[in-house]
C-alpha cells in the first residue's frame, strides 16, 4: 500500500512538475532538467507495463533504464554548472577544469583497480557498478558546490531547486547503494522504502522551487557586465597575465 | 570499484555540503548587490591589517617571560601569562579573519576574470587552507602551552599572511588598472 503510495505521488509530482514548467517556460530554460523529468516519468510507465506484460524482462528493463537515467541525470548536473556559471567566466573555467581533474582521477583509478583484478567485470555486480557511477556523480556535485561556495555564486530559486533537489537524491541514492545490500535483510524493507521516497522528496523540493520563473541574481547585473567585459577582455587578458607573474613571484618567495 | 566506506564518505558529504550551500545562499543574496562591476576593483581589494613584525615577535617572544620568571612570584607569572594570552588570541583571530576578507574580496574578483589559473587559483587556495589550519593549531597551542612557546610558528604564520596579502593586491591593481584603459562610451 505505502509503496503504491509513493509510486503514484512521484508520478502525480512528475506530472505536475512537466506542467508548471510548460506553463511557465520554465522547460525552455532548463531544458535538460525537465528532460531528466520527463525521461523519468516514460521509464515509470515502460517498468510498469514491462512487469504487468513481460515479467521476465523486468530485471533487465529496471536496470538498464536506471543506466539510462544517470546518463541523463549527468545533463542536470551540466545544467547546473552552465546556467549557474555562465555569468562567471572565472568560476566556470576553475570548475570546468576541476571536473576534467576529477574525471581523470576517477578514470585511472578505475584502470588501475581494473589491472589489478582481471576478472572484476565478472565479479561486479550490477549495483556495484551503478553505486560507482552515482559515486562520481556525487563527487562531481559535490566539487560543483564548494565551488559555487568558494567564490559565492548567487543562485535564482529555481537552479537553487535543482541544484538542492538533485543533490539530495544522488547523495540519497549513495547512501541507499552503499547500505540497501549491506547487513542482510534486517534493514531491506526500510531501504527499499527509503529510496523512492528519498525521490518523492527531491520532487516535492522541484515543484516547491520550480512553480514559476525566478531569475537568477546575476542575470541583470551580468548582461551589462558582459557588455563592457566584451571590450576589456584583451586588456584584462595583458594585464591578468602580469598578475599572474606577480602571483607566482609573490608565492614563490 | 569504489569501496563502500569511500561511497558512504562521498553522499554524506555531498549532504553537508548542499545543507551549507542552503545556508549560505541567504547571505550571498544579501552581499550580492554590494559586489563590483569590474574583477579586482581597489575599493574591494581588502588588506589584511598586520601587525609590525616587531609586535608580533613581542606577543610571543620568551624575553618577556624571562624577565617575570625572575620575579618568581606566581601570582605575577599567572597574570602575565593570562594577559599575554588573551593578546595572542586576540592578533591570531584577527589575523584569521584577515585572511579570511583577503579571499572573499579574491573570488569576488577571481570569479569574472575570464583569464583565471587554474594552478594559481589552486595553490592560492591551498595556501588560504593551510593558513587557517595553522591560525586554528595557533588557537589550540596559545590556549594549551600558552603564547611564549610559540614564536617560531608565530612568525611563520605572519610571513604567509603577508604574501596573500601582496599577491592579492597585485592581483587586484592589475585588474583595475586593466579596467581604467577602457571608455567609457562606445
């Protein structure tokens, strides 16, 4: 009963979010968000249909749209890192280049775990791979908000929504991961319960945050910014570069 | 694959740091409309008030202490020690929040500068964390042994101080100075 509960909330949630942002043209601005949203909805009626009429293909349709779904869930994340940005040409180079660092870590590790033990790919499991993926997401976030931190980016309500919303449910999601297989089946009900409604909680942050259009605070101030940043780019540019020498002898003393 | 404690450490910190970014977008809204047009503008260039090198040798310097231990009256030696403290306490926060302003006024700036470093930005940091850890160690090792055992760390700790200092205001003069060859007109 409390499962259905939650099953149909998301939906009614979904709906409701795919159509306040029609509405509000919020679709066009967050393009790849409502996506995400709309890809999430089709993968609850495909599961639906596929465990009432093919029961046998269930397992392989559940995790091979969840694959799916963190591919499309790294969309939201570059769309939170480009709208949140695009004001900051400083700041989305540092993240720009801190996600390439970290992506490059992530990958040697994985090669080198992947050299050490031949046979890994036939002894990981599916949820092992997919905790891995939603690990490097959740990483790639978390990199995002110390940034958006560090230099003090303000955000409009909505991006601060999806920001919010999609974090919570990817940190949500890791946690699930970690513990869901973990312990036996004393806490299995709890995470099994848990995770959609850590889902069911991230919509109700999205509709909360996303009901009508809110611009971002930079947005005014940033399109005059950019106007006159246009004709200083070259000079900025000479002079940012005797900076950084003054920079590097200052550090190097 | 990633291991399971690595896993768990990643979401929970993910989760702290989205509850310190709701937090903190409160205040941001509030700063935003006080932040300049132009990346490195001098009016928020933000110095570090230092104290003379000479001061902060005196706070923790042993000549002091020497010179009450030859008193030998306990009573004296506890006041000295105690207000020699509270001063050392004193200059380190000061110091600590200094730095502090120095690297808000930076990524105030920092963040508009299409022409960032990604190394610069990175050891600057990375030397903004190392300051703050060491004005924290100070915190704990001036309320514990108190401030006469200190003046080595002490001094270093100034030194660093004063070259964010001088790398941000060059930072920020070459900026402005950028900013004020171009018209004002189109």
């Amino acid at each position: 009963m409390l499962d259905q509960f939650i099953w149909w909330g998301s939906i009614a949630i979904e709906t409701l979010l795919l159509v306040r942002g029609q509405q509000s043209r919020l679709v066009s601005r967050y393009p790849a968000f409502y996506f995400y949203i709309f890809f999430v909805l089709s993968q609850s009626f495909l599961r639906l249909y596929v465990y009432h009429w093919k029961p046998s293909f269930y397992r392989y349709t559940y995790w091979s749209t969840e694959f799916v779904s963190i591919l499309v869930g790294c969309g939201v994340v570059f769309e939170i890192f480009r709208v949140g940005l695009r004001a900051y040409p400083g700041a989305s180079r540092m993240a720009r280049n801190s996600l390439i660092l970290l992506f490059l870590v992530a990958l040697v590790v994985g090669v080198a775990i992947a050299a050490n033990d031949p046979r890994w790919w036939a002894q990981t499991t599916v949820t092992q791979i997919q905790r891995t993926m939603r690990t490097v997401q959740a990483l790639s976030l978390f990199a995002l908000v110390l940034l958006f931190l560090h230099y003090s980016i303000p955000f409009g309500r909505n991006l601060r929504g999806i920001l919010f919303g999609y974090g919570l449910f990817v940190a949500g999601s890791v946690i699930w991961l970690t513990f869901a297989y973990t312990g036996g089946g004393r806490f299995r009900n709890f995470w099994f319960y848990l995770y959609p409604f850590l889902y069911d909680i991230s919509l109700l942050v999205w509709i909360g945050h996303l009901w009508g259009y809110r611009p971002n605070p930079q947005t005014q101030e940033s399109a005059q910014f950019e106007r006159q940043y246009e004709r200083i780019a070259d000079a900025t540019k000479r002079r940012l570069q005797e900076a950084r020498s003054y920079l590097d002898r200052a550090i190097d003393r | 694959m990633i291991g399971l404690i690595s896993a768990l450490t990643v979401g929970l910190l993910l989760l702290i740091a989205l509850v310190v970014f709701a937090l903190r977008q409160g205040s941001t809204a509030r700063d935003f409309h006080s932040i300049s047009e132009f990346p490195g503008d001098l009016r928020h260039s933000g110095e570090i008030e230092v104290c003379p090198p000479e001061l902060v040798a005196r706070i923790f310097s042993r000549e002091d202490w020497e010179l009450i231990s030859q008193t030998h009256s306990p009573a004296l030696e506890r006041l000295f020690l105690e207000e020699r403290k509270k001063v050392a306490l004193l200059w380190v926060r000061q110091t600590s929040r200094g730095i502090q302003q120095v690297m808000r006024n930076h990524a105030d700036a920092a963040k508009q500068a299409a022409d960032i470093r990604f190394r610069t930005e990175l050891s600057l940091f990375l030397m903004y964390i190392e300051l703050l850890l060491i004005c924290e160690t100070l915190l704990l090792l001036i309320t514990t042994v108190g401030p006469p055992r200190l003046e080595r760390i002490a001094s270093y700790v100034h030194e660093l101080s004063r070259q964010i200092s001088y790398a941000h205001e060059a930072f920020a003069r070459s900026s402005a100075g950028a900013a004020t060859e171009i018209p004002t007109s189109p």
